[in-house]
C-alpha cells in the first residue's frame, strides 16, 4: 500500500511488526575470546566447538523451537578490550547468555557486566578467573565454568612432580600475565602444604622468545623439574632455550601445554612436557567423543584440533545453554541461571556429570574428570 511515494501508516505499521517478530525467531548468544594473537589457537578452537554444536542444535530444530545465531567478538587478549566487548554483546546485540572468555586477565574485568544484567555467562577455558569466588560479593552469581581451574591444576602438577616423580629441588617459571602469576601463587601454596621450597622462581613476558638467562639461574640452584604456567609460544621457548643451554629436566605446567603453538614450535624440544588435561583427542574415552573429534575436523578440514581442550569444553558450553534454556523454557537470565544450577545429568564430550552446577557451585569439572596428557610427538597423548 502505497500513496504518492509514501507508506500507509497500516503498511508501516506491518514492516515493524515483522521486523520485531524476526528477533523472536532466534536466540542469541554472544561468544568472545581472542582470535587474532599468540592466544589465538585457544579461542578459535573455542568457537569452532560453539559453532559445530550450534550447528547440530540448529539442525535438530534449535532451541524451544527458535535458531541459535552466535555473535563473536575478539578481545585480542587484552583486559582493557574485554570489557567492551562483553558490553557490547550485552547492551548492543542483546545476547541472552555469553560464553567464554579464554584469558584470566580479560575474564576478570569482564565478567561483572554479565553479573549487573543478570545474564548467565559460562567460562569455557579460562582457568584462573573468578567464578565461586564471586559468591562472596555477589550471592546472586550468574557466572558458571566447565574448564579445569587452577586449584585443580597445580594441585595435579604438583602432585606429578612430588608425589609420582619424585622431585625435590622445583623451579617455578611462569609468565607476568595474571594467569601466570595466579598459577606461581596457587603452586606455591600447593608447596607449602608439603613444606617443599622452590629452589628458583621466575618469570617471563608475553613474546619472550629466548629464556636461556632464567634457566641457567635455575640449573646452577640445581632444580631437577621446571614447573610452568605461561601459553604456547613462551612456553615452546622454555623448552628450546633448554635445549640451547644443553640442560633437560622434565616441564610439567599448565594445561596449555597441549596448545599446537607449543607443540609445534617446540618440536622434539617439547617431547614429554606434561599437563592436566580434560579432553586428549588421541585418546577419545567415549562414541559421542569420537563422533565429536570426526565432525570436527571434517567441518574445519582439519587433521587434528589447535587446542582440543578448548574446542571440548566450548562445544559442552553450547549444550549445557541449550539444556538449561530447554529446562526453563525461556531465556530469561534469572531463570536461566535456576536452570544451570539444577540440571540433572550431563552427558558431555569431556565427560559425564552428574548434577553438573548448583546454587553453591558453579565449576562443572572436578579433579576426578582431569588427567595428566604428555606431549609426543607432535601430539598430546595420555
């Protein structure tokens, strides 16, 4: 209907009500991490595992009905971008839930916008940033985890280290980040406990390419293990310094070092660094594993994953929202939120969980769902 060029107030009525409906036919969800960077391969392994669920999900005729359409944003890694982007995702695009992000130092400043507008957010690979530690302040706790964190981390490093090897004389070696620096402190703490005193720590920047200088400094304390928390590239590093140095104790670090920009720019140098895994793609424990390791790599034509952790735990945190959004039958945040923390339960990639969050718990993987991975031969294996 159209007179003199202009739309009837009755035809313009219509457009905006379609244009209004069109947003109730899909359910966002917002998705950050880095993309571009040396924390690259973690956040796009990441989104990869959210967009092969989505797909799936989508496929099977979504969610109550409605599509899932993810919207990504790149935080670059960097704490003073995080928080736009989640502000963005939130009070722009109007997601109803947000999932990531992978960094701690970008999780911390971000979180609390999810937590002000009540919309539930799931942490799927950063494991040093605050989750049941926000109870504290914020009863009201909307952010949940399904990734390792660092209690359970260098509680299992250190055990490998003392307990299984044997190993007296430690050096800690960890990156300036606060995901390094939280992983030295938590470690330490973990040492205490067994009256066990490092013999050397030390530290390193982002993009560090040569740690001869501490190395050295540990090997004159007579370290016998270097334990590490720090990402792929620094920690590749740490294992070809050692080989320039001509000294080799064992690595034992955080979980990243299963990242494929250590794997492959350590080569042979990185043979035998061990870490807490929750998911090993060589070593897929279950049919739904290996159907989701198959459907991976043919949809990203892929002969193995970057960082199989993170492409795991996000692929879970897309189904963990679709059946907590299937239980509430809404996407209405506090509802949500009741949904999550009363799940039965979930079957995931990465395991079986039964029960997975509650009111008081907001971290999905416990010590019993990790394990240690070693790095062989260009790939992690158990």
């Amino acid at each position: 209907m159209k007179f003199n060029g202009i739309f009837s107030t009755a035809a313009l009525a219509l457009v905006c009500l379609i244009s209004s409906c069109k947003g109730d036919d899909s359910i966002k969800i917002g998705v950050y991490g880095p993309f571009t960077g040396g924390s690259a391969p973690m956040g796009t392994s990441m989104r990869n595992g959210v967009q092969l669920a989505v797909e799936e999900i989508n496929a099977a005729g979504g969610i109550n009905g409605k599509k899932v359409v993810l919207v990504d944003r790149d935080d670059q890694a960097k704490p003073d971008i995080a928080p736009q982007v989640v502000q963005e995702l939130l009070e722009k695009e109007n997601c109803v839930a947000l999932l990531g992000p992978i960094n701690t130092g970008c999780a911390n400043p971000s979180t609390k916008y999810a937590n002000a507008k009540k919309i539930p957010q799931i942490i799927n690979v950063s494991a040093g940033a605050n989750v049941n530690e926000l109870f504290a302040t914020s009863p009201d706790n909307y952010i949940f985890r399904n990734a390792a964190n660092d209690y359970i981390q260098t509680e299992m490093i250190v055990k490998e280290a003392v307990d299984v090897r044997k190993k007296v004389k430690l050096a800690l070696l960890c990156d300036e980040t606060p995901f390094g620096q939280g992983g030295f402190n938590k470690m330490k703490s973990v040492l205490v406990k067994r009256n066990v005193t490092p013999v050397y720590e030390g530290k390193f920047k982002i993009k560090d390419t040569d740690m001869s200088a501490q190395l050295l400094e540990a090997k004159k304390a007579g370290a016998d293990v270097i334990l590490c928390y720090g990402i792929g590239p620094e920690l590749a590093a740490v294992a070809n310094s050692m080989e320039k140095i001509q000294w080799k104790v064992d690595i034992i670090g955080s979980w990243t070092l299963c990242m494929n920009n250590f794997i492959d720019n350590a080569k042979q140098n990185g043979n035998g660094a061990t870490m807490p895994q929750t998911f090993i793609e060589a070593s897929p424990g279950t049919d739904k594993a290996k159907k989701f390791i198959a459907d991976y790599q043919k949809k990203f034509n892929v002969p193995q994953m970057s960082v199989a952790v993170a492409a795991a735990q996000g692929y879970d945190s897309m189904y963990l929202l679709k059946d907590a959004m299937e239980a509430a039958k809404t996407t209405d945040g506090p509802k949500l939120k009741a949904a999550l923390e009363n799940l039965s339960t979930f079957t995931g990639v990465t395991g079986v969980f039964p029960h997975p969050f509650s009111a008081t718990d907001h971290e999905l993987i416990k010590a019993e769902n990790v394990t240690m991975g070693i790095v062989k031969n260009g790939k992690v294996e158990k």
